[in-house]
C-alpha cells in the first residue's frame, strides 16, 4: 500500500486517522521518554512525520474535521488553568510570585513583541506571538523536581510562579486577540483606537461573565450530585456549551472556561471532584491535540531565511525576557540570592498552551477571511511556536535541573 492509497483510505471517515495518530503518538511518545523528554515532544515528531512536511499522509484537508478536538482541548486547558485562581491558593502563595509571575509575563511580551517588530512583523501578528511567548510548561520542570525530590523555599516559588504564569498567559492572549482582531479585519491596518479598546474591553467582560454563569450553573448542577458518571456528563456538556456560545459570540472560549474553572474552585472546595473526574478523558485527548498540531509542522518553511531569523529572534527575546523578568521580580521582592539568580532557567519549557492558542488563532474566523499574503503569516506564526517548543522541551529539562540544584543548594 503506497502513501496515496493510505491517503485515501484515511480520508475516507476521520477515525482511521484518529486511530492512526493516535497510535503513532503513543508510540513515538513513548520512545521519546526513552530519552529523557517529555512525551509531548513524542507527539509533536508523530505529527510531523505523519503530516505533509514529510510522508503527507495525514493532508491539510483533513485539518477541518479535527477542528473539534483543537476546541475541546483548549477547552479543557482554560478550564483546568482556572482552577488556579483559587483564592485559598493565591493567599498561600503569597505576593512574591504574583510579582514574579508578572514581571517575567510583562518583560517576555514586550521583549518579543518589540524584537518581533523590529524585523518588520505587523503588529497584529508581533503582539499576538509576544503573548504567546509567555507560556510556560510546568510538566517538564515539575518532573525534574519530582526525581530529584526536592523541597524547600526555592521549590516553593517555582510552583507558585509556574501555576500562575499559563493562567496569566490566557489572559494576556484573550486581551491581544479581542483588541487586534480589528487591525486584521481591516488588513492589518491601524482602525479606530477607541472604537478597538471599546470591542476589546466588551469582549473580555462578556467571556468573563458568560464563563462565571457556567460556573455556577455547574455548580448547583453538581452540587448534591455523587456518582461520578453523572458529573462527567454534566461537566462535559456545560464545557461544550460554554465553548459553542463562545465561538458562535465571536468571544474567547479560553477566557470564558478559564472563568469557568475559577468560578467552581472558588464557590466550594467540593468542585475539586470535577477536575479530578474529567483528568481521566485528557490523555487521548491531549495527545491527540498535540500529534494534529505536529502535522501543522513544515519542514520546508525553516529554509525560509525570515522565518528562521523570526524564529531566532522569537526564542532568543523570550528567554532574555523569561530569564530577566524572574530576575527583576525577585529583586523587587528581596529574594535570596540563589533563588534570583537561577529560577528563571525553570521558565523556559513551553507547550500545550502555546500551542493551542496560535492553533486557535488559525482555526479563528477571523484569519480564515484573511487575504493569501497575510494567511501565510499565521502559518509561518505556527512552525515559529512548533520549533520554539520542540528546542526548548529538549533544552529546558537540563537548564531546570542545574538551576534547581543550584537554586536549592542541592549536591551536585
């Protein structure tokens, strides 16, 4: 059977692809931890071989019937990146990382976005990467402290700084989006300021306050309810509906799950259960969500010279502004020496959130109209995150490692 009739074949219903690639991120998933990285960049080099960068047979047209599994996924992700926002959490915390988590956010945005525009990037396209780059994936970071076993002072702001960064990444990217997405509608052009604040700010709100209704809503629904069947139907349907409104509102499905998340684990302790009974449904979804997105990487555009130089300036500006803003947080909260000087090489790992948002913004509306010149930015946009996520997954365990023992005076 030659690559054209598998072709075929897949395209005949989406489940042998599903199928396929899900098996083939399993597999190479798991010859990834072999070596030491995270199953995630498995995924990732799944997608790329199976996708047209190299054997093609996963096609570009197959991409819209998988729209939903982008949908879902990112659904899933603001929702669980909302339960962090539990005011229990924040106070335990403390001010310290929410200053840290800000400062590294502020410097990494500013730092790509100018870096980007510098090298003549629309701003539209410069101020939606710039948010992009400040995702942090804690998974990686996370594993290494679990086998070092590690605990102290250090270890304790590294998980205040990480669970707070991707959720302050959602927001940041939800107010970026709603205020550019008028320059886009208009090719990119500068519309009316005030008009574009007004449409940002309206847009923001309303995913807020749609998001925290279904919270509630999910709450009372839950509320008296204990077998756990129930909760996942009704946990499931709530999500589909809250990111159905919100797409067919032309709002932020991160933001309005995100508020969503927020609302549960901070109306009762008892809304934990929910999280804990949908985690079970996220690895074929996640991994699933990851092997589509690794489709999305050409190999050929990297011979692109701008991308490249896009590219390098991406991943070179975001970790100076990961790396400083940690720097500068922690010398505006008077931290110990060790911990300033080595937390921010724990910054560095990014996935799934990056990911999806700059899927989410292909798959947007607001880019499908978009003119051919501009529709190939959003795709370079894409090989820009993939790349930066595949170098620093493989780059960013190790530096985790080192600045950890060095952070919490650990043996070498």
């Amino acid at each position: 059977m030659d690559w054209k009739h598998l072709q075929e074949v897949l395209s005949t219903h989406p489940m042998f692809a599903a199928g396929l690639l899900l098996m083939a991120g399993y597999l190479i998933g798991k010859l990834a931890a072999k070596f030491h990285l995270p199953e995630i960049t498995g995924y990732i080099v799944a997608g790329l071989m199976l996708g047209e960068g190299i054997t093609g047979i996963f096609s570009g047209h197959m991409h819209e019937s998988f729209q939903i599994v982008t949908e879902v996924a990112l659904g899933l992700i603001a929702l669980t990146i909302g339960a962090e926002f539990s005011a229990s959490k924040l106070k335990r915390i403390g001010k310290e990382a929410v200053i840290i988590t800000a400062a590294q956010i502020v410097a990494t945005f500013v730092g790509v976005a100018g870096g980007l525009m510098l090298l003549d990037l629309d701003l539209p396209f410069a101020l939606l990467l710039g948010a992009i780059a400040t995702a942090t994936a804690p998974a990686a970071t996370v594993a290494v402290v679990q086998s070092l076993r590690a605990r102290g002072p250090f270890i304790d702001y590294l998980y205040g700084v990480v669970a707070l960064d991707d959720a302050g990444c959602v927001i940041l990217f939800g107010v970026v989006f709603a205020f550019v997405s008028p320059m886009l509608q208009v090719g990119g052009e500068a519309a009316h300021s005030g008009g574009q604040i007004v449409h940002a700010l309206a847009e923001v709100g309303l995913s807020l306050i749609i998001g925290v209704l279904s919270g509630f809503l999910l709450h009372r629904l839950t509320n008296r309810k204990e077998g756990p069947n129930e909760i996942t139907i009704l946990a499931l349907s709530m999500l589909f509906l809250t990111t159905a409104l919100a797409i067919v509102l032309h709002l932020s499905p991160l933001l309005t799950n995100m508020a969503t998340g927020c609302a549960l684990v901070n109306l009762s302790a008892r809304n934990h259960r929910i999280f804990r009974i949908l985690e079970p449904l996220t690895p074929p979804i996640y991994a699933l969500f990851f092997v589509i997105a690794g489709t999305e990487l050409h190999l050929d555009v990297f011979a692109d010279p701008r991308v490249l130089s896009l590219g390098a300036v991406y991943i070179l500006f975001r970790s100076i502004g990961k790396y400083g803003g940690v720097w500068v947080g922690c010398a505006v909260t008077k931290l110990p020496i060790p911990i300033r000087d080595n937390l921010g090489w724990c910054m560095l790992p990014q996935a799934g959130v990056a990911i999806g948002l700059v899927l989410l913004i292909q798959a947007s509306p607001v880019v499908t109209g978009l003119p051919i010149e501009q529709a190939e930015v959003v795709t370079d946009m894409v090989n820009i995150v993939l790349l930066s996520v595949f170098l620093n997954e493989l780059i960013g365990p190790p530096l985790s490692k080192y600045a950890i023992i060095r952070g919490n005076g650990m043996e070498t």
